[in-house]
C-alpha cells in the first residue's frame, strides 16, 4: 500500500524556530531524494472525484449552489452524492384517494438540472422511505429532517416506484447521460439508517429488486452497493449477489479516520494493526475491502469510498490539520475509484441549522460561503500531476504534470493525541537542472487559515456578506514564493499543519 523506493533521511539538529517551538524543543530535519526521470505510474485524482453533501432539497438553496461553484473552480470534482431524494420532501411518491400511486419529479428535475449545469453528475443515493410508501410510517431517524428508515409495505409498489425513476431520468436526460451516473442502494443499512428486520438480509432483498428494476429499464444504468458504515458487509454482499445473479456495477462503503480499528478492520486483525494511527485508519480501510473484492467472483469491480473525513474531536476539521491529513489519504490509499469527502459544504442540517460559522462540521466552506483552510488544501492538492514517482517519503508525494514539470507535495503533520513539531525539509533533485526555477504554494497556520481572521473580527455568529467577504479576501492564497534550486537542494521549514505544493519548473 505504501511507496517505498527511494530514500527518507531522518534526523535531530539543534536549531530552533521562532514561532512555533519552545526553547527546550529542537527541530526535526529531513532530506527527501526525488529523481525526476525515475519510472512513474498513472496518478488520477480519486480523493476529487467525488464530494459528499446533505441531503437532496438543499442543493435547492442559492448557498449550496454557491458552494458547489466554489468547490468545482477549485478541484474540478465530477460526482456529488447526497442522501435522501425520495424524503417527503421532494415530493416523489404519494397515493391518491384509492390508494393508487402518484409520482411527481418536479424537484427532481430541478435538483438534476442544478448540478449539470455546474458540469457535476450525481450519484443517485436510493433513500429514503417515502412515508406513505413505508411499512412503518412512524420510524424516523433522530436526524432534523426526519427521513423514514423502514422497509417499503409492498416490494411491488416499490419496483413500480424504482421503474418510473428511472425510465424518467433516462426520458429527461437521455441514457448516454444517466449511464454516466451512479445508482447506489441506501445508505449505511447496517446500523439505525435501515429498519428492516433483521438488517442484513432484508437489505440484500431491496438491493436485488432496485438492481433489478433499474437493469430492466436499461441495463447501462450502474448500481452498487452496500453502502454500509465501517466497511461492513463487503464479503457476504459479494457472495449474496453472485449466487443470486444479482447486477452489481461497483462496490460502494464509508469510513471514516476515527473510526476504532476493530469496527472498521474487524476484530481479528493482527494486534500489530490495531495501532494504526487515526490518520492512516480509512487507507487500511481500503485496502481491506480491496483484498475482500479481489478475493471474491468478483475481483475487477471498481470500489467507490462514499464517505470519509478526517478525525473530528476538538473541531479539527475547521483547522489547516485537514490538509496534511487528506495528503496522507492520497499519499496511502489504493485500489479506489473515488475516495469522496464528506463533504463539500457546510450547508448541512443532519443536526439541525447551523448556530454559527465554525462548528467542527465536515465542510470546505463554513456557512455564508466562507473557505476553510480545507478548501485551499484541496485547491493545492488539485494542482498536483497526473503521475506519480515513488518516494520512500512518508509525507511528500512526488508527481510529474503533463507539461513535464514536478508538482510535489510535503506537508508537516501533527498527529493526533501528539505534540505538534515543527521541522526542516530539503528537497534533493536530480534529473532537472541545478538551479532550476521553484515556485512554492502554502497552507498553514499562517497562511490561508481563516480562524485567526475569524477570531480577529470577533467570532460573529451571524456574519455578514461584507464579512465573509473580508474573510475571503483575508485568507485567499497569497502570490507563490519564487526560489531557485541551490545544486539541486530546496529547504524548507514546515510549521504544524502545514501542506506546501512546490512547483519545479520543467
């Protein structure tokens, strides 16, 4: 899972640096070689592919329409996944005076609209239970919004239901188009999202009659699933589907980097891979369910991560630890189609509206479409190449872009339940010429980090559009440092938290 080929030099000078160590702190050093003509492999970009959101009526809202324009300028993300399209909400389903359904897309078609006409195709979450189509109408999530969790009172009415969904979307947006997207049946049905009795087994009877639906419409359409919590279910959902003939196009689950080991690994993982730092727990995630998939009937279908996020104690996903924390994603996980983050907004209501701007919620931009430092990392992340050459590093990733230059990545991570350290990285470069040309881009806690200018303006609760503005304004990345290399050398200081992408001309 890991790159290992070239070599990472580690060691402890005496020096100090103002700002961010103690006078009884040293400065950690580091030397990573890079070889620009070294052999590189293909590098697509699966960690933004993909972004999560709330739920479907939101992306109704102008704020949430402001973010996903933000969001797509600065990573260019194809996908975008939400729960809850049949929720009372949006009008779906209903039944006239004798009981007969009635289907109305009106606010689906507005929701569809919406993100094509950002250049973002859905993944279509199959949920959830519209109320008057449920076997238990009473049995709603805790959630704000209340979605209804229970199985439908008749399979038949719910094929009906799946048919005329989809035979519309293929009416409305043509089948080359709806082929494109992505079909995935429920969310998180192994814990309290799913009330069928008992879980497992009345999941997989929905999952083969949605597949089958929507193959009957067209058998272009993609369904996946399980699309469970924690990495569940992968191997008997794989054996389910196989000897029941049941289409399955992709492999879909969530996990998150705070998850327990034992939840997300399973409880007989060798004791040496129950220490695994919360930093590293989804990319393990991966490669198990990588390993699960490889050894099934099955082997070539694609994996999509359809949730993730960072560890969110003490409000860390409003903080620059967000970007050396998803470089580490990038840096370890294989395997995966799409590794999409939960999510791209703060527009989000799983807990009611949002009291103020920065509440540690999963977002890039806090409400009122300010930019975390989140939404520059993943800005700088983007600017990476489309290949990759292996390094030993264990916090650098090395790429080279089409026009033949480096894009490298380094980043200065304070692990979690650590005291965070500063250190000192250089850079040594072959294959490109001694005193090559070097830009080099940040984000810190220093630069881009929009809680100190938060903090500054008075934590208001209710900002202003002049505010978020200021904000903005305040955080927006500043012109790149232009270095040259000195015989081939580029050193760098890192403070906590820092994400660097250094640009070495070609």
């Amino acid at each position: 899972m890991l790159f290992r080929t070239t070599r990472c030099v580690l060691t402890l000078s005496a020096f100090l640096l103002a700002g961010y160590l103690s006078h009884t702190q040293v400065m950690a050093q580091q030397r990573i070689d890079i070889d620009a003509h070294a052999a590189a492999t293909p590098f697509p970009h699966f960690w933004e592919t993909m972004f999560g959101s709330g739920r479907a009526i939101l992306s109704l809202r102008e704020s949430y329409r402001d973010d996903i324009r933000a969001v797509k300028g600065a990573t260019d993300f194809k996908y975008v996944r939400f729960h809850a399209i049949l929720h009372d909400e949006v009008g779906v389903y209903n039944e006239d005076e004798h009981g007969d359904p009635v289907y109305n897309f009106t606010y689906v078609d507005e929701i569809y609209d919406g993100l094509l006409k950002q250049h973002v195709k859905p993944v279509i979450e199959i949920s959830f239970m519209p109320k008057k189509l449920a076997f238990n109408p009473d049995a709603l999530h805790p959630f704000w919004y209340k979605q209804n969790v229970s199985p439908p009172k008749s399979m038949e009415r719910w094929d009906d239901l799946m048919t005329h969904f989809a035979q519309h979307l293929i009416d409305r947006y043509g089948v080359a188009e709806v082929s494109s997207w992505y079909f995935e049946v429920w969310n998180e049905p192994n814990i309290d999202f799913w009330g069928g009795i008992p879980r497992m087994e009345s999941y997989f009877d929905l999952y083969a009659h949605t597949a089958r639906d929507l193959k009957r419409v067209n058998p272009r359409l993609r369904v996946g699933g399980p699309a469970t919590a924690a990495a569940a279910w992968i191997p008997d959902f794989l054996q389910y589907t196989s000897e029941n003939h049941v289409p399955v196009d992709f492999i879909s689950t969530h996990g998150y980097d705070d998850e327990p080991v034992e939840r997300l690994l399973g409880k007989d993982q060798p004791l040496r891979d129950k220490d695994i730092r919360e930093e590293d727990r989804v990319c393990a995630g991966v490669a198990h369910v990588r390993q699960q998939i490889d050894a099934s009937t099955a082997p070539k279908l694609p994996l999509l991560w359809t949730e993730w996020n960072v560890p969110g104690d003490n409000e860390r996903r409003d903080t620059p630890y967000v970007g050396p924390a998803l470089a580490e994603a990038i840096r370890t996980c294989e395997g995966v189609e799409a590794l999409s983050f939960w999510t791209f907004s703060d527009v989000f209501e799983e807990g009611g509206p949002a009291r103020k701007p920065f509440e540690g919620q999963f977002g890039l931009r806090a409400t009122g479409g300010i930019n975390k430092a989140s939404f520059y990392d993943f800005a700088l992340l983007h600017k990476l190449g489309d290949t990759r050459i292996a390094s030993s590093a264990n916090d650098a990733i090395v790429t080279k872009a089409s026009d033949g230059s480096l894009r490298i990545a380094v980043w200065n991570l304070a692990d979690v339940g650590k005291a965070p350290q500063a250190k000192s990285v250089t850079l040594h470069i072959v294959g490109v010429p001694e005193s090559a040309s070097v830009s080099i881009e940040r984000v810190d806690e220093e630069h881009s980090n929009v809680l100190k200018s938060y903090a500054a303006m008075g934590k208001p609760a209710y900002p202003t559009p002049a505010q978020v503005e200021e904000l903005n304004r305040e955080t927006a990345p500043q012109a790149p440092e232009q270095r040259k290399l000195s015989h081939g050398n580029l050193t760098l200081e890192l403070g906590k938290n820092a994400l660097l992408l250094i640009h070495v001309g070609p």
